[in-house]
C-alpha cells in the first residue's frame, strides 16, 4: 500500500507512469457545458473504440444509492449544493479503473475544476493522454437542455445558468491549463451530433482496436 510513502515526492515530476493497479492506463477527460452532447459521444467511443466509460456524477450516484456511510455524506453534500471532495470522486475513479478489465477509460465531467485535477494526478499518479473539449456556445446548450424531456428537475432556465456559470468559471481553467501543455482536443459541439462524430473518430483514429 506505499502510495502515501511516495505521493509528496512524486508530485514534483510530470506524470508518466500511468501504472494503476498493475495495469498501464489510458484516461481521456472528456469536458463540455451542460447540454454539449458529451454523453452521446462518449457512447459513440465506447462503442467504436473499446474504451470504458466512467462519469464521475454516475459514480457518486451509484455510492449514494449504496446507502453507505460515504453515499450519506455524499448525498448531504449535493443536497446543501457543495462540491464533493477531490478525493471522495478521485477514489470511485479509481476503484472503478483498477475493478475494469480494461486499460483505455473517459473520464467524463472530471476534473470540474483546477483543485480536481491536481489532486487527481497527485493522488492517481496518472496524467491524461489528453483532454476532449466539446465547445459549445450557451445558447445552443440551453435550447438543447430544456428541450430534453426527461423530467430532470435541474433543467430549468435559472438553473441552467447557473450549471454554465459554474462550468466556465471552474472547468475553464483546467482546459486552459492543458491547452498549455498542447493536450487539449477541442470539438464544435454545435453541430449535428453524425458530423460531431466524425471528428471525435479522427482524433480517436489512433486507439481504434486493432484488427487482427
């Protein structure tokens, strides 16, 4: 279990290892603003390039539902509209990769903001392949989110604003701070999700599975 051992002195390198759970991973962030369509495209790259799905909102979910000790907390948490901690959503990421059998994951709505991704790499020793940005302008989201007939209670008007508030002013700084290491993949979420597809292939051309 040396992980606390070695975390502090580790935290001064750049990320490479990439070892987690005695596999090598690969982790591609995927984020876009409420509504830009990341949840269909991450389907789309499940299914075309064998990679394995996670979202960090599914997960904490999936803890709450487990009535543990963590899911109560948790679920206190999101209901006085805190963020959960880092290290609460770093650790089911984890758990999820080291449970999988497989190697390539999404990491879907994750690092929301810059304290995330530090301690994300810190904790995981594990830095993205790179970050799938899906750019979207507000507007376009809003028509999408309110058009959506699923009955989720967090689709009206203010609190859509509010969702796209707190995504530029929280997950803009994470997609600034990897454009400046050139890991940022940016998409035009805006257009028809077919041709939204055909250029998030051209950037996963690399990962298709190999044909025996």
């Amino acid at each position: 279990m040396g992980t606390a051992v070695d975390a502090s002195a580790a935290v001064a390198e750049e990320v490479t290892e990439n070892m987690l759970g005695g596999k090598k991973v690969t982790v591609v962030f995927v984020l876009g603003g409420p509504g830009s369509g990341k949840g269909t495209q991450c389907t789309n790259i499940v299914e075309h390039f064998g990679f394995t799905h996670l979202s960090a909102g599914d997960l904490l979910r999936a803890e709450i539902k487990s009535g543990s000790e963590n899911g109560t907390m948790i679920d206190n948490m999101i209901k006085e509209g805190k963020i959960v901690p880092s290290e609460v959503t770093i650790k089911l990421l984890k758990e999820a990769m080291i449970k999988s059998e497989n190697d390539k994951f999404l990491i879907d709505g994750f690092p929301r903001n810059e304290e995330n991704r530090a301690a994300f790499e810190n904790v995981t020793k594990i830095s993205p392949a790179f970050v799938l940005f899906f750019d979207c302008a507000e507007e376009e989201m809003e028509r999408r989110l309110l058009g959506r007939n699923q009955g989720r209670v967090d689709d009206n008007i203010e609190t859509i604003r509010k969702r796209f508030k707190v995504f530029v002013e929280s997950s803009l700084p994470v997609i600034e701070y990897y454009s400046s290491k050139d890991k940022v993949k940016k998409i035009d979420a805006a257009k028809p999700i077919p041709e939204v597809f055909e250029d998030v292939k051209a950037i996963f051309a690399p990962y298709a599975p190999k044909v025996e």
